[in-house]
C-alpha cells in the first residue's frame, strides 16, 4: 500500500506541474480577466483555482490507474495522448493571459479539447474508471471553449 501511495502521489506532482504556467501567470492573469467583458454565466476568477485544483487530482489519478495496470509500455499510447494534453493545459495560460490573442487561444483550447477527449477514450479503454475520472475534465474544458470564444467576442481590443 505504502508503494502504491508514492506513486499516486508523484502522479499526482508530475501532473500538477503543468499548473506552473497558469500559477506564473496568476497575478496578472485575475487582474486582465477582471477587466474583460464576459458573459453573466462567466464564473468569477476565484474559481479557476480551485476547479483546476480538483480536475489535476483527477487526472493524475487517472494516469495512475492505468500506469498502475499496464505500466508505461503496455499503455504506451495512452501516455502519449496524456503528455499531449498536459502540454496543451499548458500551452493555454500563454496564449491567453501572457499573448492575449483571441484565435491562438480558441484554436488551442480547441486543440486541447480534441486531446483531452481522446485521452479519455484511451484511458477508458484500458479503464472504465480512468476514463470516467476525465468526464468532468472534458466538461470543464468543454465550458473554458465557450468561454473563450466568447470573451474574445467580446472584447477584440484586448483580445487582438
């Protein structure tokens, strides 16, 4: 059990760090998402952390699930999928709060999504629960699309 706790926990840490780019970003980014305009359904910027928060935890234990299972050669693909959309989760702080470039960031929490969505395809495959930790994941960057497209929508001066 002790072994099997360790693990999860660096799953848990390796995934986290793909938080980095919006933890740096954090600052500036609440204060340039105040002054947007956004839609009454936008959620405030206090719930971007927290929400993040609890979908990290979820996908590096679904990670861990299936590494734990089929190890690293066995589901070789599956991990591929994973570092894609970690690299993606990443990608978007940039495009979006440092950049503030409208289409760069539609077009990559696009991109996310589609990886994101097939991640958890995968990980379904080689387990129903891993897949089912991404459902909530795959809504949450569901809503960030809308999102954004929206707030671009809406603010083309500051969105380029």
């Amino acid at each position: 059990m002790t072994n099997s706790m360790l693990s999860l926990g660096a799953w848990i840490g390796g995934t986290s760090l793909a938080a980095i780019s919006g933890a740096v970003t954090a600052k500036s980014a609440q204060q340039f998402y105040g002054q947007l305009d956004k839609a009454r359904w936008a959620p405030p910027a206090w719930l971007f952390g927290p929400a993040w928060s609890v979908l990290y935890v979820l996908m590096a234990v679904a990670a861990w699930r299936v590494w734990s299972r089929h190890g690293f050669d066995g589901a070789r693909n599956e991990f591929i999928l994973y570092a894609v959309q970690l690299a993606f989760n990443t990608a978007y702080s940039w495009f979006f709060f440092v950049r503030r470039n409208g289409l760069w960031s539609t077009l990559e929490v696009s991109a996310l999504l589609t990886a994101v969505c097939a991640t958890m395809v995968a990980f379904w495959l080689r387990d129903p629960v891993a897949g089912a930790l991404f459902v909530p994941y795959v809504c949450w960057v569901s809503f960030a699309t809308a999102l954004t497209v929206s707030v671009w929508r809406r603010n083309p001066m500051l969105l380029g």
